[in-house]
C-alpha cells in the first residue's frame, strides 16, 4: 500500500538503500524466489569426529542393543518374513520362541489392555471363507434339498428346533469354562503369538526343528 | 513437539520395536493423549495390534496412561523420553566405569526391558555373566559361576546412588466383588521407598546355557509351561525397577563441568571441583541452581585419599576458582574458612555458550564468531559498532551479519526514535538471544540425527543382500568349526564371499560406524543444551 504511485524499479524501497550497505548505482541481489539448495555448497568442512576407545566401545554398545532389541518380544513385527525358501542357516540363528513370549503385569495396566476372548475370533475366520467359496454351491444344494424333503419338512423342523434348544443349554456352561481358562492363563497362548502363523510357529515346532 | 523431534522418534521407534508400534507411538506423539478406540480408529489398526503396541510403550515408559472422567482412560506418549533412547549407550557405558561390567548388564537388562523386578534382573544378569566367563574359560572343565549375591550387592548399590528407581507402584486392593474394579489402576510413586531394595534371599548361580542333563530337562520343562513352573510368586512380586534418567544426566552434567574446569584450569582444581560435586550429589536436587554451601574445611576433608595437597593450597585453588571470570564456583560466605558453591547453571550456560561460539566458528568462519562473540559481550550493537569493534570492513561486515541473521544465530531489534517506524529513524539493534538461540540449534540437532538415521538405513537397505550373505556364510562357518571340519573345507566356504564383496562389506561397516559415532556425539550437544534450557527455564 505504502508503495503505491512510488515510481518503480529500485527505488520501491521506503528506506535508504546505503543504509544496509549499498553504494550508490550497486546492483542488489536478486530475489529469490525458490527455497535454497537441498545441498547448498559448505563453505567450512567439518572437523573429524571424535575417536577412541570410549567412543568406539559407545558405537558397539549402540550396534549390540539394536540387534538385541530386535530380539525381545517387545519389538512387534507385522508377519515373520516369509521367504518362500527355507533358508539353511535359519537352523542355526538360535532364536529361543521361548523368550519371545511376554506376559505384561496386567495389575500395572488399565483392564482394557488385556484382550478378551480368542475362541471367538478364531471361529469367525474359519467360517468366513467357507460360506464365500461355496455360495454357490449352496444354493443349488438348498434347492435340491427343498424338492425332497417337502413333505418330511414339519417333523424335520420341530426336530431342529428341540436339538438346538439342547445345545444351547449344553453350550453356555462350556463358554463360562473357555473364558475363565482365559482369565488365568491369558496371553501366553493367544496373543502374544503373531496371529497370522500360528500353529506353525508355535513351540514344538521350534523344537522340532532346533534339536 | 516439533517435526524434528517427531520424525525423530518416529524412527527411533521403527528401529527399537517395530513398525506397529512406531504407527501407534508417532500417532500418540501427533495427537497427544487419546483414549484406546480413538487410537485404533484414527490409525485404522485392529484393537488387539493397538493393544499390543501400547502394552510395549507403557513397558518402557514411553507412554503413560490416565483415568478420565466417565471411566474412560486416555494413553499419552512421552515424546522427550522417546528421544532418550539415543543416549542408552551413554547410561550403559557409565555404568560401566561406575559399576563394572555387572553394573552394566543390570542397567542394559533395564533398559532392553523397560521395567524388571529384582529378583528377575539378578537372574538374567547372572546367567549371562556366568556364559561369558564360560565362553572365556571354555577348555577349563570347572566353569566359574557368578554368585546371584554379588550381583544383587551391585544392584543394591546402583539403588542406594539412585541410578536406578522404582517404577510407580499398582496399589494392592482387595478385590470387592460387588463393585466393578476401576478400568485403570492409579500408580503411587511413594518417594519414601523409592530407593529402597526389598528384602530378597537370593541364593544361587547363573546357570550355564547347555550344561548337566538334568538341567537341560529342567529347562525344556519350562518352556511348555512358560509360568506355571514356579509354585509361588518371587517375593518382590510387583515391585519394578526402571533406570533413573534424570540421576544419570546429573552424572553427566558433574563430568562435563568437572573436565571444563579441567581444561581451564589444571587437574587438581578439577579433582576439588569433582569432590564438591560429589558431596552435594545427594544433598542437592538435579535441577537446583546452586550446590549447597560447603565449607573449605569440608572439602578439605573429603578430597580422595591420594590426593595430598595442604589445607593452605585447597584455600589457594578455591580462592583462585572462585575469582575466575567463568565463575563456576562461587563464594557464598566466609564461616568455616569460607563457603563455596558450585554455580551449576552458570556453568551449563557457560558450556552452552561455549557450544554456540565454536558451533558458529566452524559454520561460518572465526571472522564471524569474533563478531558473536563481540555482540555477547556486549549485548546489544548498531550495524555500524559492529564494524568498528570487530574491526572488519562495512562491506563484509553487514554479509556476515545478514547470514547469521538469516540462520537465526543473531536477532535484530528495532526501536524507532517516532511512532511511525520509518526506517531512517530508527535503530537497529543486534543481539545474541542464547535461549533462542539454543532451541534453534537444538532442533537443527535432533534434525541431523534423523538424517544420520536414515542415511544409515538407506546404507544398509543398499547392501542388504550382501550382508543377509555375509551372515549365512557366517553361520554356516560358525556351524562346521563345531563339527569339526577340516580347514580346506573352512576356507572354501570362506572363499564364497568374494574379493570385492569383502571390501564393499569393509566399506559398509566403517560408513555405519562412522554414522553411530555421530549420532552418539550429536546427543552429546542435544544434553548440553537440554540441560541448559531446562536450567534457564527453571530459574
């Protein structure tokens, strides 16, 4: 705004340019319109690190916990790498499965930390791609069955019904049983385990293949 | 919490546990405190993996947890523990010097695992201790064993100089039936005990890793049943231990000051300095300013043994360190031959000081740092003092004022003789704003970390299939010497790493060694100035 109808070129500026250093009829520097380099040129080389023994016991001291940490149950992978080929020295990295299990101390925690029941989630991924994979054939099986037992359908049905009144029954007991199993024995068999490979990379496994 | 520092602990995260919980932590970091189903709804994960990856940050104190109004309880990641993960090899290495190699495994072990009770830290140390002396002593048919009681006398002495403390403590309820139990325990940091040791019988010896037969059944016995092998619980059930960060940077800050004087003066004013400071370890809080006034007859007292200087020349040194112009030490009275303190911020604004001059000396040339250090002499100056007083032409003055300006080294001040701020009437000022100052360089720290990080990842992902070939070769070596094999056989399998890959390896391990050397000596200046701005934030 103040610069408004203040002629043009070098002379926009509300200050005197020798102020800041520029005699008079020097050409200033350009304006930049883009960031600087991303590796502008270092006009001074830095100086070399420092060296010795303690700093040389420091750098195996840093490269020896980060390889340990990779070790302990604490560092969460996504899915153990899945190579596709058995590699022959995997025999011989000595992984202990037993040490990768953890059980936190649930009375340090808030109580939503511990997971709740793992039978039930089980049941739901081994239903799933059943009912997808055979849809189809479902169908034409329901059809057939329709044509059939048309006349048996009333007893059939009472019959159906009586049975799964039982099993309900029969059933609510069991749960009770699987959750408090849960309660005692929590984590160690369920979640702690890398969900995706489990049953194959379970312990006697590892032993099978370490001994 | 700035990018920096964000994306800084976002790969320290990634490297130390994993990706899941990098995703959760660095999300925790962004958005501050938030309760579980937020947290899995905002990053799209499954509330098991949430649950996993907070159970392992709140292990290791990364992240704390808070019962909310309504039940609901919200997790809160502590960013600048986070970062302190860089400095573990300084706590183990100090611990070391401090406390030998036991020490050092106790405070390794704590910190790979967060948080451990005793029993279980002497355990763990003393097999390990009791495996390398096997490993030294491998032809020797007695192996010796380390004696669990002499760890835990290391231990106990870790806890008694407060380098290791008790975690926060779930308070023992009887559970009511009726009543639902709280959603989330409230921690109690008792500060009686928080130093205590409990009472434990710790009897026995590491064990060796493949030793008797028997033991070796024992051992497989214990892996089918993970936790039902021990019939009762260990008598510090409960009880966890975490390493004391903040006694650890007080040690470290003693040693910065005590080599300072060191180097100013000579070794002897450096060893009454180290004395003073380690009678007032214990009496003077970590963030306290000043020491407690100690009497020259008391230091006199408690100089180490071998040290046999006169009363007459410790007066001398004291006097002579307290007119120092850097004045470390200072002199708060004249009872008892004269009081002495120690200026502890003082003397980390000095080191800090000290940090930004010869930082500004190597980025930008000693011309330049003669003009810092004119201007923190002499607090404010126009453009044209600034040229007379350092003595430089105009012309390359204003150049070298306008870059350190521009990276923020200096700040410029106006103050206009008239309201209307015209440029002719007014004056510019130049000044050094160490605080400021120092945030800047500190974030260009953290900054540069996180490029060394990468950089060493990117080095390691380049060579990936060498070093994956390197380590089978390694193994499959490592597996035939203990069958047996002939040295023709050793030396072909050897031969499978060629010439030039031994040498791309050679290159590949001086670079990333190179790289962790710098990030260990970055944090060096990450604490000095840490310290220094907590010191100034404080007073």
């Amino acid at each position: 705004m103040a610069r408004s109808g203040r002629g043009r070129g070098r002379t926009a500026f509300t200050f005197d340019v020798g102020a800041i250093g520029f005699a008079r009829g020097e050409a200033l520097p350009e304006a930049a319109f883009k960031p600087s380099a991303l590796y502008p040129p270092t006009d001074f080389k830095p100086v070399p690190l420092k060296a010795g023994e303690d700093e040389d016991y420091l750098v195996a001291l840093k490269q020896e916990f980060r390889t340990t940490v990779r070790n302990t149950p604490y560092f969460v992978c996504i899915k153990n790498e899945d190579q596709g080929v058995e590699r022959y020295s995997k025999k011989y990295l000595r992984i202990n499965q037993a040490d990768l299990e953890w059980t936190p101390d649930w009375r340090q925690l808030p109580r939503e930390m511990k997971p709740k029941k793992k039978i039930t989630k089980g049941g739901k991924l081994k239903t799933k791609p059943a009912v997808s994979k055979a849809n189809v054939d479902v169908l034409k099986k329901l059809e057939e069955l329709e044509k059939k037992s048309d006349g048996e359908k009333s007893d059939e049905e009472e019959k159906e019904k009586e049975r799964g009144e039982e099993e309900e029954e029969a059933e609510e007991p069991d749960e009770y049983d699987e959750e408090e199993h849960e309660e005692e024995n929590d984590y160690i068999s369920s979640y702690f385990e890398d969900g995706d490979d489990y049953g194959a990379g379970s312990d006697d496994n590892m032993d099978e293949a370490t001994y | 919490m700035t990018q920096a520092e964000i994306k800084l602990s976002s790969l320290l995260l990634c490297e130390h546990f994993g990706e899941i919980v990098e995703k959760i932590g660095t999300h925790l970091i962004r958005m501050g405190s938030q309760p579980l189903r937020m947290i899995a709804h905002d990053t799209g994960m499954s509330l098991d993996q949430v649950r996993k990856a907070l159970c392992v940050l709140i292990q290791h104190n990364l992240v704390t947890y808070q019962l909310q109004k309504r039940g609901l309880v919200e997790y809160e990641a502590q960013c600048s523990r986070v970062l302190r993960i860089l400095r573990y090899p300084r706590y183990i290495y100090t611990a070391k010097t401090l406390y030998s190699d036991t020490g050092e495994l106790i405070v390794e072990e704590l910190l790979l695992n967060g948080k451990m009770t005793m029993s279980a830290v002497v355990k763990k140390v003393a097999d390990r201790l009791t495996e390398t002396m096997e490993d030294q002593l491998s032809f020797s048919s007695d192996g010796k064993t380390m004696e669990y009681s002499e760890v835990s006398n290391t231990f106990v002495r870790l806890a008694d100089t407060h380098f290791i403390q008790r975690c926060p403590l779930a308070p023992e309820t009887p559970e009511p039936l009726e009543a639902p139990p709280p959603p989330a325990p409230t921690l109690v940091f008792n500060e009686k005990d928080m130093y205590t040791v409990p009472r434990l019988n710790l009897i026995g010896k590491g064990k060796r890793r493949h030793s008797d037969n028997d033991d070796n059944s024992e051992h497989k016995a214990k892996r089918q049943k993970p936790n039902t092998d021990s019939t009762e619980p260990p008598a510090d059930d409960g009880i966890y231990w975490q390493v004391n960060i903040d006694r650890f940077h007080q040690h470290f800050r003693d040693q910065v000051i005590v080599s300072a004087v060191a180097n100013r003066m000579d070794q002897t004013s450096s060893e009454i300095v180290r004395t003073m400071l380690r009678m007032s370890e214990v009496t003077t809080s970590s963030n306290a300013p000043y020491t407690q006034p100690l009497s020259s007859n008391e230091i006199f007292r408690s100089l180490p043994a071998g040290y046999n200087i006169s009363k007459q020349v410790l007066d001398q040194y004291l006097t002579l360190l307290a007119d120092d112009p850097l004045a470390f030490v200072g002199k708060s009275g004249e009872s008892g031959g004269g009081m002495y303190v120690i200026n502890l911020h003082k003397a980390l604004a000095s080191l800090a000081t000290a940090t930004l001059e010869s930082i500004v000396q190597e980025r930008f040339g000693s011309r330049c740092a003669r003009i810092f250090r004119l201007l923190l002499r002499k607090k404010h100056l126009e453009q044209k003092q600034i040229e007379d007083f350092a003595m430089i032409p105009a012309k390359e003055a204003k150049e070298m004022m306008y870059k350190m300006l521009s990276s923020n080294i200096v700040s410029l001040q106006e103050i206009p003789k008239t309201p209307d701020h015209a440029p002719s009437r007014t004056f510019y000022l130049y000044a050094v704003n160490m605080l400021s100052s120092a945030r800047m360089l500190l974030h260009r720290c953290y900054k540069s970390i996180a490029n060394l990080m990468e950089r060493r990842l990117h080095e390691t992902k380049e060579n990936r299939r060498l070093l994956e070939k390197s380590q089978r070769v390694e193994a499959i070596l490592a597996s035939m010497q203990a069958t047996g094999a002939e040295e023709a056989q050793l030396q072909e399998i050897e031969e499978m790493i060629t010439a030039p890959e031994r040498q791309q390896l050679e290159t590949l391990k001086h670079n990333v060694n190179k790289i962790d050397a710098s990030e260990n000596q970055v944090d060096e200046t990450i604490f000095l100035l840490e310290s220094y701005i907590n010191s100034t934030m404080k007073n």
